[in-house]
C-alpha cells in the first residue's frame, strides 16, 4: 500500500501527536485541530486501521469535525479527537492488553496537562473512562459513579431526533407520524433513536451488521433491511448511526430518501457529496451539528455545571439550529454543510 507522505503530512491543524505502544503494537494518534475556543476536545476512537496513514487521517478529519460542532454548538472548547490503532480487533485483545493500551492513552494525555480532554467514542466507553480517569483528570465521560457524566448516547440520540424534526418541516412535513426513518447502526445511539422514533409515530427500517442488534427495535415494530443495501432503500429519511464516510458523489446521486440526518461523524466521504445531495433537493443536517446532542450532554455537564434540563433544553434546540441552517442555505443558494460550516467559522473567528 503507496502512502503519500505529503498528502499526510497536509494539514493546517495545531498538532498530532503520533505515539507507538511497543508491547501491544499499537499507535496513538492524538490531534488537535483547534484551541481558538478552548481546550480541545473529542472522543477516543479505537478500531483497526489499513496502516498508520488512515489511522491520522481519521483522526485530523475527526478532530476537524469537533471543531466545527463545538463552535456550532456554542461550546466554549476546542476540536481534538485520539485514535487508537489497534493491531486486533478489540474484541481479539486480552484483558491486559487493554488495559496497558489505556494506560499509555492516560499517561499521554498526562502530558498533553489539559490542551485536549478526551472522552468515549466508537470502541471505547465510560467503563474505559474510569480506566483513564484513575491516571488523568483529562477525560469526559466516566461513569455518573465515579463522578462523571456517564454515556453521551440519550443526547446524542435525542439531538438526531431533534434534526431529524428540522429535516421534515424543512421537506413541508409536520409530523414524524407515518412517516418512514431507516436507521443504519443500532449502537447505543441507533437502538434509543428506534425507540424515540417509534413513540413519534415513525415507521421504522433498520440494519446492522450484528443483526442481534436490531432485536430491541424489531420488537417496537422496525423491519430490518440488508446492511449492504442502505443506499438504495426508498424511505423518508435516512439515519447514518454507525461509521461515517457512506455518501459521495455517486451514492447521493440515487440515494432514494428526502432527508439524511443521524449520528455518524463524517458522513459525507467527498467535497461533492453535499452539493449532488442539494442539487437533489434532499434536505442534509450537517452531521457535526446533528449529533452535537453528546458535546452539549459532556461539556455542558462536566465543564459548564448544567443541570440535565439545561442540557436537554439545549440539545432540543438542535432543531432550531438547524432551521436556521436550512433558511440560509436556501437564501443564499448554498450547500446546508456550508451553512453550517459559516456559522461554526463565523464564532471561531470572533473567539
Ligand atoms: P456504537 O459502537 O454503540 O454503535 C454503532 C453500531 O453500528 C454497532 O452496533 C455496529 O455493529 C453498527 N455498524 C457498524 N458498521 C455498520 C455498517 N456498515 N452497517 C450497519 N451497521 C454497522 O456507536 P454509537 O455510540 O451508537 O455511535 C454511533 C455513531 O455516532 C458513531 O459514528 C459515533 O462516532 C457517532 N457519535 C456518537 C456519539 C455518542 O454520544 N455516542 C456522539 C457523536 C457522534
Ligand atoms: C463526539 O461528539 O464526536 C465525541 O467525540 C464525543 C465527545 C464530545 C465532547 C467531548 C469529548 C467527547
């Protein structure tokens, strides 16, 4: 596999910070795209990667996007995200492994002293939290026993359920009642969206690839459809919960939904993507505001003292969030992605 340095090494983030763990084989990939609001912040990621130079693209791009969603949400904190490259599977991992890989992300995050706080994202928990959180006060998200947050997952879900709201009345919808919402990834966020969705009176279409997964939501009603088939599935909405880069140019060509708006970080694998999703007239929430339901639950908790109704109150205001994207777009015949890209750089530049 041909890895283009230069193309790798182009990046105007603030720094990464690229770590090998010798004894378990895995490398750290901490990066910190921007402080001009704040610390940075954002979850850790651990999964298997193709060779190192994926791992610190994903773990830029991701960063980038936490920048975006912190000042999108109005979050007085910067965009970071870590990545954990692992040589296995997690679920292939010994104990210890483990164990030693989160002490190494600890004692790092040690010496980073505060620049970034990380907090769970996909493979990682608040049960890891607590891990970290017995070496380092730099972590979000540790159990609400140990004086934490706890899981991010019902703000998250309750934010894509706002968007998903914005997405409708956006398309003249007022109502979720009878209407058909495919949710890809029944995760901790995917499976409580189901169950969000199906109090509103939504019809629901779901996927995993552990099919297992999807048994909460078939017993509220959901038919679950093939994982390999989301993209040609004709429904109102579509809701990306799992691992993000699904749509480019050439699936939101004849992608067959109204609105797309779900959990996933990077949803959108290419800069065309959102201008064919437009040119189409189906209705984008950008994701680093869709599923800023989770930042709004960690920060607002851990670092602004909100209680749970402020936090709730702010993550359904998501939904107004995003009508303003959607005005503006429409006024000045722009993408929603560059809308709400506008308004995240127009607060970065005043910070
Ligand atoms: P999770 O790991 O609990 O769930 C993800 C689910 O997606 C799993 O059940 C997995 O089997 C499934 N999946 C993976 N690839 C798939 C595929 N190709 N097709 C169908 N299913 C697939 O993760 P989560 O916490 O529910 O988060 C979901 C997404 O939302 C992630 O991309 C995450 O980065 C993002 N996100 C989560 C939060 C949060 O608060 N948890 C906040 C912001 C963004
Ligand atoms: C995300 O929202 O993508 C995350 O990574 C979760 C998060 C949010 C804010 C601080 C730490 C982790």
């Amino acid at each position: 596999m041909h890895i283009d340095v230069d193309q790798t090494l182009r990046w105007s983030g603030e720094m990464t910070c690229i770590r090998y763990h010798e004894p378990t084989g895995t490398f750290l990939i901490i990066a910190i795209d921007s402080t001009a609001r704040g610390p940075a912040s954002g979850g850790t990621r651990a999964m298997t990667y193709e060779n190192v130079g994926s791992a610190i693209a994903d773990a830029r791009r991701l960063a980038g996007a936490m920048t975006l969603k912190m000042a999108a949400a109005d979050l007085p904190m910067g965009g970071g995200k870590s990545v954990l490259a692992l040589p296995r599977p997690r679920h292939q991992l010994s104990a210890d492994e483990w164990k030693r890989i989160l002490h190494f992300h600890a004692a790092n995050l040690e010496l980073l002293n505060g620049s970034y706080t990380t907090g769970p994202d996909v493979g990682t928990s608040s049960a890891d939290m607590d891990v970290l959180g017995r070496t380092t006060k730099h972590v979000f998200g540790r159990s609400t026993a140990q004086g934490g947050a706890g899981s991010s997952a019902e703000a998250t879900a309750r934010g894509v359920h706002a968007s998903i709201r914005a997405g409708l009345a956006e398309t003249g919808r007022s109502s979720l009642a009878g209407t058909t919402v495919l949710v890809q990834g029944l995760g901790a966020v995917g499976a409580r969206l189901c169950e969000l969705l199906a109090e509103a009176g939504a019809e629901l279409l779901v996927t995993d690839v552990h099919p297992e997964r999807c048994a909460s939501a078939v017993a509220l009603g959901a038919r679950t459809v093939d994982p390999g088939r989301v993209t040609s599935i004709e429904c109102h909405v579509f809701a990306p919960c799992a691992t993000g880069g699904l749509i480019n140019s050439e699936t939101a060509r004849t992608l067959p939904v109204a609105v797309v708006a779900g959990a996933a970080n990077n949803v959108l694998a290419d800069a065309g993507a959102a201008h064919v999703l437009a040119e189409r007239e189906i209705v984008y929430a950008p994701d680093f505001v869709a599923n800023s339901g989770g930042a709004i639950h960690l920060v607002g908790r851990e670092v602004l003292g909100w209680t749970a109704e402020t936090v709730s109150e702010r993550t359904e205001a998501i939904e107004d969030t995003l009508r303003t994207i959607f005005a503006d777009a429409r006024t000045r015949g722009i993408t929603t992605e560059q809308a709400a890209i506008d308004l995240a750089h127009a607060r970065l530049a005043a910070a």
